[in-house]
C-alpha cells in the first residue's frame, strides 16, 4: 500500500539512522485499517472465529518504507511511504505448564502479539536469507562486520494490536462522570471487568471466587451499546490519546495502587473519580508483590510482572505487555538472529485497535518500567517507543461480535486457534490450536508434520539452514569461533544480547519466570 503523507513537526522514532528526522508518515488508523484489510483477504477462514459464536484478537507487524529524507526538503513536501504487513498473528490461548515438551515443537503462548512476533521472526529470517545467500533486494544491508547484517536505513517497523496487552498495561483505571468513548462494558456470564480479550481467562467457576460482594455496584451494570456511560469510561483515554511523553519515574516496582496512581499520574482531572478499575486476568509472578484484591480500584497493584492465566493449569507465559517492555530493550528479533545483526530490531511505534485504552498506563506498562535500565551493551537502549491508538474497531474482537450477535442463543467463545502469517513465499500461514498444528491428533504428536513452522524447533531449523547456505568463511565470528550444539548454546552464544537481558532482569524484571534450561536442550 502506497501512500502519500505529509512531513510533520514531530521527533522522529528513537532509531535515527536517516540523516535527518523521519517525518510521521502514517496515521493510527492507516496502520489498523491495513492490518483488518489483510486479515480479511489473506487470511484462510480455517482458524477465524466461528460467526456470531467466537471472537479473537488479532496483531501484525507493519514495514513502512520512506524516502531518506533530504536537507534541502521542505517540510511540508509530501513524502511516499509504503506501508506493508509483514507478519501477522491471531490467538488467545495458552498452554499450560504440564503441557510443555522439552522439544521445542509446541507453541506455549498464541496470544496474537507473540504469534505476529515469532512470525516476524520467519521473515527476518528470509530476508536474511534473501540478503546473504541469494543476492536479491532485502530489508537488510552488509554491516560493518563480517557476516553481520543491518536494516536499511529507511525502513521502520510499526506493531499493530487489535486490543490492549495483557498484564500491566490492561489495569487500567475507570473514571466517573466521563463520555464512554469505546465499547460498552458488558457484563455476563464470559464477560468481566477483565478487558482483555484473553481466551482462557476465566470461568465462571473462578471468576465467583475473584468477585468481591463488596466491589462497586456499578460492576453490575450492564452497558448497551451507543448508551453513555455515566459511571464507566473506558478510562484515562481522553486525556492522553496524544503522545504524552513519559511519566514513569518512579512508577517502576511500585506499590502503588491504581486510584492513587491515576491521582498522581495520568493527569486525571480532579473531577473525576477512578470508581473501578479494568482487570487482568493474567497474575503476579512469584516474587513479585500480590494485588490486594481490594474492592474496586484497589484490586490491582500496578507496574509488576504478570503471568498469563490458563486453563486450569498454571502457565510460564509472561503476559503480553511484560514481553513487549521486553521487546522494547531487546529488540524483537530474539537471541538467534543476534548472530546475524549488527543492531537488535526494534518497533517504532505500536498502534492499539479501538477498545479500552489509557495512554499513560500504555507508557507506563511498555516503556516506563524499563526507563531507568542503565549499562546496556552497545546497540541496546530502552526505545521511546511512540504508542497511539486507532479509533477503528476489529470486526471478530470480543466487543464487535457481542454486539453484533445481539441475543444469539449460547455462549461467546475465544476461538481456539492461531493464525500465523509471514510474508515468506514458502508455506506463510500456519494455523495451530493447542501449541501444534490445526488436526495434529494425540498419535501424530512429534512427527514432523505436527510441527508448527513458527515454533521454537522449527525457527531453529531455518536458522540452521541459513548457516549452512553461507559459506564459512562468511560467518559471523559468534558462530565461526566455537562449536555450538544445542538450541541453548546457539541462544547463549548471543553475548551482547544475554548482556543485555540480564541487565534488564537485574534492574527491572527480577521475577521475570524464564524456562527451565532443559527446555532448550533440543538440536
Ligand atoms: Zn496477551
């Protein structure tokens, strides 16, 4: 998709490889409105939502190409970008602990985010491919060193999220006395005050147990769609749909209670009362504090690591908004493809799909807690990710078909599959539920065929291949001056970026739970 946009005053994101500031070249709901076309014309129809009956969540990551821009440009010059969907994901579910195999052939999270993230993955790796074996045009450039890679300089990455991640970035504060500028909060039996569209976040069973007789009387109300909400909002939205730079020193680790920080922090107008909060069904890591389970506003404690819930079972998944602060120090390439870059690669930006949305808890949640992170190698540094939202709704998200289906008899149910896509010519869409393929039965689990192409064996496989189509002399040094074995080795071979993750880990994200080594065992 071309475009034309105009050159704004605004900073440019924080990697400025171009010579002079990159303008903002595309607005939040070019970005959403790209990433549902896509979805609607390139996605199969096995593992989209049953209609009227199942809803999902949906994330992509977005390449936008721009002109280098010229000194001698004037501003107000437009500029012709390209925007392209690279990857995408769909997903609500996660496995639990008792499911994961030490074979690295199960996908243990497919929430939509991580299934767009490790779908980039794949077509980092083709480009990669394109550029070091096959000599064709990619997104990629030789570097300064031997066998390593770096983006061209005119390219940026932009994440698209039907929804707010799970986690932190979800607790997000309900204001009094306020327009209702999104979805209405509805509630019954499968839906809460939890507004993540998280597949397996609750049940009715357990959701009695969370429910406080003490919470606020506005939990039971019921919303209809277009009626003002008097007592809900879906927060702090209005008052920082704008990039509202950060505010998150001393929010990190913090005790704070969501009330007392909206007070504090969001720049809540005194007028206006945090009455309730959204909830997360994702819980406090180990280690970490607890929420106090207070009524209302109180129930949550803000800026700590979440795990996602699942079904029954207990997870190892860090919720989605802890590992896209991840991803925003790290860059979302992961420790393999370190070998082959200069630079990690990060997200410009990330645009969220209209639902309930706060900006300051967005920042707070993906950037804030990580500010202060300090010493990181060369390359890594905490990114001012820019973060805005669309007013444009997803069709099969939670809010979109429940009002839709009206009074359908039966439940709404988070479909049970993944979706993932890449722009890579062989095979682009893998549609998995329960961590393998869509039809894998009980017997065909470890066989090739049930492997999904974005899961952690077979992201390994590709890596693999790519090695052995560079002749050897052209590898890069982390990979020429050792003998790696296992898919751990090759991951902890990845010095700068295990430098840099431990920093993170020490200075932020202690609790971060992380698999045990002999889950990475595998060849
Ligand atoms: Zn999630």
């Amino acid at each position: 998709m071309t475009s034309c946009a105009h050159y704004s005053p605004y900073a440019p994101p924080s990697r400025s490889r171009a010579s002079a500031p990159a303008p903002t070249m595309w607005t939040p709901d070019e970005i959403a409105q790209l990433c549902y076309k896509h979805y609607e014309i390139r996605l199969p129809k096995q593992g989209k939502p049953e209609p009227n009956r199942e809803w999902t969540l949906l994330a992509a990551v977005v390449k936008i190409q721009f002109p280098i821009y010229e000194a001698s440009d004037t501003p107000d010059k437009p500029v012709h970008v390209t925007k392209e969907v690279v990857s995408m994901g769909t997903g609500t579910k996660c496995i639990g602990q008792s499911k994961m195999r030490k074979s690295g052939d199960i996908l243990n999270d497919s929430h939509a985010e991580v299934i767009a993230r490790r779908s980039f993955q794949r077509y980092l790796l083709y480009q990669l491919q394109l550029a070091a074996t096959l000599n064709k045009e990619s997104i990629f450039v030789p570097g300064t060193q031997r066998g390593l890679w770096k983006l061209r300089p005119n390219l940026l990455f932009v994440f698209f999220s039907s929804h707010t991640p799970c986690g932190d970035a979800s607790i997000i504060p309900m204001l009094e006395f306020e327009e209702q500028p999104c979805c209405p909060v509805i509630r019954d039996q499968d839906s809460s005050l939890s507004l993540e569209d998280s597949g397996n976040v609750k049940t009715p069973e357990n959701e009695r147990k969370h429910e406080d007789p003490d919470g606020p009387v506005t939990k039971k109300m019921r919303l209809e769609p277009g009626t003002p909400a008097r007592f809900f909002t879906n927060g702090t939205a209005q008052h920082g749909k704008q990039d509202s730079g950060s505010f998150a020193s001393g929010v990190r680790g913090s005790n704070l209670t969501v009330e007392r920080l909206a007070d504090v922090a969001c720049g809540a107008p005194r007028s206006a009362t945090v009455v309730d909060i959204y909830r997360t069904g994702a819980k406090c890591v180990p280690g970490e504090a607890e929420d106090l389970r207070k009524p209302g506003a109180a129930y949550h404690q803000v800026g700590l690591l979440r795990v996602k819930p699942g079904r029954g079972d207990r997870t190892c998944s860090m919720s989605c908004s802890d590992k896209m602060a991840r991803w925003n120090v790290l860059g979302c390439q992961g420790a393999l493809l370190m070998h082959f870059l200069e630079e990690p690669i990060y997200l410009s930006a990330v645009v969220i799909g209209k639902c309930p949305y706060s900006q300051e808890v967005m920042q707070r949640a993906l950037i804030g807690r990580c500010q202060n992170v300090l010493a990181l190698p060369k390359g890594y540094g905490v990114q001012e990710l820019k973060i805005q939202q669309s007013d444009l709704l997803f069709e099969q998200s939670r809010c979109a078909v429940q009002t839709k289906r009206a009074d359908s008899p039966g439940r709404l149910v988070p479909c049970g599959a993944a979706i993932s896509w890449a722009a890579v010519p062989e095979q682009p869409l893998d549609v998995t539920a329960n961590g393998f393929p869509q039809g894998t039965t009980k017997k065909g689990i470890g066989s090739l065929q049930a492997r999904s192409r974005i899961s952690k064996v077979e992201l390994f496989r590709s890596f693999q291949k790519l090695l052995s189509s560079i002749s050897e002399d052209k590898w890069p040094d982390s990979l020429r001056l050792q003998k790696l074995d296992t898919y751990q080795e090759h991951k902890e071979a990845a010095s700068a970026y295990q430098e840099a993750w431990s920093a993170l880990r020490k200075q932020a994200f202690a609790s971060w739970i992380r698999n045990p080594p002999d889950y990475h065992q595998f060849k």
